[in-house]
C-alpha cells in the first residue's frame, strides 16, 4: 500500500498551519471526577472550538494543505455532521466552496448548523455508505477535492493537535481516553501522543451496537456493521474497505476499548450539564462514562478524557439532563 507516513512533524506543522482557525481548547482538570477515581483527571474541552468539536483541526489542516488550483475548485465531503460543519467553518473564513453530503440518518439540528454558515447540505442515501458514494462520484463530475472525514493524511495530523496540546501542557498525562469510530481522531492521537511518550495508554471509548472500528480490530480486517441509531451518533458509521490509515494505525497503537450503552451516555451527557456546566453531544460526552461507571484501576493516575463536541440539540440535552438530574 503506497501511503504517505504520518510523523509527528506533520501534527508540529498542523499545529502552525490552523492557528487562528482552529484553537487550543483548554486542559480542565475535573475535581468530583479525580475525587471518585482517586486519579488526576483532566478533560480537554474540544466542545469549545468554534465549529463545536475537534474536527475543525482536521477540516482546517486539510483545506489549507489544498494547492491554490484545489482551492479555486472546492472541496466535497461526508460526515454525520461535526466533520461537515468543521468543513463548512473553514469554507467561511477562507471562501473555499464547499458541499457537504450527509445521511437521513444525521440530526437536522445538525444539518441546519452547516447551512448556516453558507454551505450547500446534501442528504443522500440511508446511511454513510450511501452519503460517501454519492460524494466521491459527485467530485469526479466537478473536479473537486473530496476530503474524508478520518482516512486523510491532513485530517489525521489535524486530530493530533488535540494531543499535542495535552501532552504540551501536562507532560505527565499517562493515559487518554479518546474516542473511536472512524479513527481520525485516535490516530492522530496515536501518532502524537506515542511518539512523544512511548508508554502511554490509549483507551478508545466507543457506542455498543455498530462500532466499525472495534469489530474490524477483532476480526482482524475491515467487515461491514449495521448503522444503529444511537444518543452517540457522530459515532456511527462503518469503515471504507479501501481504508488506508486509521484502521492500520488503530489496530496497532489502541491499547483497551470500553464501549458504552447509550444510557450510560445519556448519564454522562447530564453529568457534563450537571456537574462541570458542560453542553456536551452524546459522543463528546462518552469519554466520561468510564470515569463514571468503569473500574479504571489498570489505567494510570493521570488521565485526560478528551470531550470532542458540543453539537447536540438543545432541547434533547434539557431533557436528558431532566431525566438524570444530579
């Protein structure tokens, strides 16, 4: 497979390159939370990019690696949305154009938080397979640059910004607990966080029913899931067969996967909005629910629990939190 290595070096010059589009979220150390671990705990704050999740770095660094001829053209992509509207965001400040293809499965709060920002939203098809197909043809027909949501080099060393400003500011992290789906995000954090402390736990934390990357891990090759409607759903999805990076980097660098049932989530979306003030989407909040439900007495005693999005309705957050009050 011909692929172009990810280096450390690479997320350095991410760092650089989205400055001032993407921004360093802070590294909040958690009191209730390090109290019932008997650990540090600390959350890095991804809910407060501008676009509302992590994925802007990635978005960012793609776009603005494009050649000018790309630009001029534009880009397409898929997402479940976070992914679209860190595209979308990046289109905005820069006056690249872009289009953005999503599932009927993706929220419509979601879909009108990208339209809002000026980009042109299509649903196409029942699930991400469907979206990506269409995307992928559609910039064959008007020679546009298609850039995926996880499986891009840019993209990756994008994600590994959250972790190179984590290890930046706390050196003595030992462990991370990171979410997993597609793999973007994890295997930026991979490539950083393993090369600047070899022995570093990295926990992926992902939804029960239809975790592409956790049942591809233990069949030892990409397979096929059924997309299932979840509280989490920025991560659900499957894997592209033709997957060069996240899968591979995944496999070999993820040391422990906790999956979480979706009224843990929902607990730890009200436990975010309770507890810390946090507006926090399923996914961003389901890093915390190993801390909440989980015997963490393997992991070390400093931990930092990326929280990755904000983008939830509010309407559903007021109500999940009513439902759990804390």
């Amino acid at each position: 497979m011909n692929r172009k290595e990810i280096t450390l070096a690479d997320v350095k010059a991410a760092k650089k390159r989205i400055a001032g589009i993407a921004f360093k979220t802070p590294l909040r150390p958690s009191l209730s939370l390090s109290e019932k671990n008997g650990k540090k705990v600390y959350l890095k704050l991804e809910n407060m990019q501008p676009s509302g999740s992590f994925k802007l770095r990635g978005a960012a660094n793609a776009m603005l690696s494009l050649s000018e001829e790309a630009r001029q053209r534009g880009v397409i992509t898929m997402s479940a949305g976070n992914h679209g509207k860190g595209v979308a965001y990046v289109a905005s400040q820069t006056g690249i154009q872009a289009i953005v293809c999503v599932s009927e499965m993706v929220p419509k709060h979601k879909i009108e938080a990208m339209q809002k920002l000026g980009t042109e939203v299509i649903v196409a098809g029942k699930d991400q397979d469907d979206a990506t197909e269409f995307a992928l043809k559609m910039a064959e027909e008007k020679s546009l640059t298609f850039i995926s949501a996880f499986d891009d080099p840019d993209v990756i060393a994008g994600q590994g910004t959250t972790a190179l400003e984590i290890l930046e500011e706390n050196p003595d992290i030992d462990t991370l607990l990171v979410q997993l789906s597609g793999g973007g995000l994890m295997s930026g954090v991979a490539v950083t966080a393993k090369s600047m402390i070899p022995d570093i736990q990295l926990i992926g934390v992902t939804i029960v029913k239809g975790a592409a990357m956790v049942e591809s891990i233990k069949a030892g090759k990409i397979v096929p899931v059924e997309e299932v409607p979840s509280v989490a759903d920025a991560l659900q999805g499957g894997l592209p067969f033709d997957n060069q990076y996240t899968f591979d980097i995944c496999r070999q660098n993820v040391d422990d996967v906790i999956q979480v049932p979706d009224e843990q989530i929902e607990k730890a979306m009200a436990f975010g909005f309770w507890k810390e003030r946090l507006v926090l989407e399923g996914a961003g909040a389901i890093t915390l629910a190993p801390l909440l439900f989980n015997d963490l007495d393997k992991l070390g005693k400093n931990i930092a629990a990326i929280l990755s999005g904000d983008n939830v309705d509010v309407n559903q957050l007021m109500e999940i939190a009513l439902k759990h009050q804390m």
